[in-house]
C-alpha cells in the first residue's frame, strides 16, 4: 500500500520536531508540500498575555524550514540546517 501525502507530511513534521525540540509554547507544526519532493515547515508558537479586562493569545511563525525529501520520506537536506535547540 502506497504512502499518502498525509502520512509523508506527518513524517516530515515528525523529523523537523525531533531535528529541533518541542519549542516552549508550542501550538502546531505545518508542513506544505511545495515541490515533487520538496515542503515548507512552520513551527507555531503561542503567546499568552492577559489584562485585568481581556485575555489574548497571538501566534507567530517562530521557525521555518524548506526541506527536501529523499524516496523514503526521510530529510535529506533542510534550510536552515536542522539544529537541536530545545
């Protein structure tokens, strides 16, 4: 049974994460298939501030990465490189 693009994108975040660490924070990882063998990932961060009157919760983009893929779905090269920071 073939692999799906789900699955293939899944595996991608996966490595990114493990490539990484979990940043503190953390709210999602996105990956978008940009090429044949190609994706973009985000990593999302949440920041949480709150007043007497309200609560807020804004999100940013705190890295991304463009990786390339090899025929097993692992990552053979990523921009930036792939550094452990958490």
């Amino acid at each position: 049974m073939p692999i799906t693009e789900d699955q293939i994108a899944s595996r991608v975040k996966d490595q990114v994460l493990r490539g990484l660490g979990k940043p503190p924070q953390l709210y999602n990882v996105t990956a978008c298939k940009v090429g044949e063998r190609s994706f973009r990932v985000n990593i999302w961060t949440a920041k949480q501030s709150a007043t007497e009157y309200n609560f807020h919760t804004s999100l940013q983009v705190q890295h991304s990465f463009f990786v390339k893929i090899d025929n097993d779905g692992n990552i053979a090269e990523s921009m930036p490189e792939l550094k452990s920071l958490y």
